[in-house]
C-alpha cells in the first residue's frame, strides 16, 4: 500500500531512523515511541483517536522493554486496538476535524486500510 499523505511518510522514516537506533541498543523502545511521538505532535498536533492509539502503542513498547510479552504479542494486540478504534471510527457521526495521521500510519504499517 503506497503512503500517500506526506505526514505519514515523515512518521514512517522517523519510526525507520528510530528502529534503527533501537536495533543498535542506542534507546528503549519507549525511547523510541516517545521521540516518535514528539515528531507525531509536530507534524499533526493531537487528536483523541491518535492520542489513544499512540498510548496504547506506548504501553505496548513498556511490556516489550519489560520482556512481558514479545513481539508477535504485541502485534497481536495492537491489531487488536486497531480494530476497535476502526469500529468506533466508523459509527462516530461527529469525528474530530483533524484526520487521524498516527492511526493511519500505523494501520498502513499492519498492513490495513485508512479509517
């Protein structure tokens, strides 16, 4: 699926830079989700949909660096966590007037549709 907002595509090679920096044992995952998180208020402010998503993602990359679960668990459950924001997405009447960017990166990067 080809990134086709520029917001996401400045997320996604932060979220690369970051991965890399996590690989090299140079940050935590938290560490990581934190700098991401920073780039993410920059670049499309908050949002109660991505404010929700992002500190489940947080939590998640917490349990990982806790080696609490691994990360086909985490994958799992953040899937999880997609869909149920996806449901709520979908029958709320009154969105918010900003696109949710951090929520659709991630469901680009899982590999599912834009909300």
């Amino acid at each position: 699926m080809p990134w086709t907002d520029t917001r996401q595509e400045a997320l996604q090679q932060e979220a690369e830079r970051l991965a890399g920096l996590v690989r090299d044992h140079k940050i935590t995952k938290v560490q990581a989700a934190d700098r991401l998180n920073i780039k993410r208020i920059q670049l499309v402010g908050r949002n109660p949909y991505d404010d929700e998503v992002f500190n489940y993602y947080r939590h998640l990359a917490a349990e990982r660096d806790r080696k609490r679960i691994d990360r086909s668990e985490a994958q799992s459950l953040m899937l999880k966590k997609l869909d149920e924001v996806r449901a709520r997405y979908r029958q709320n009447a009154d969105k918010p007037g900003k696109t949710p960017v951090f929520t659709n990166f991630l469901m680009a990067l899982y590999g599912q549709p834009a909300l």
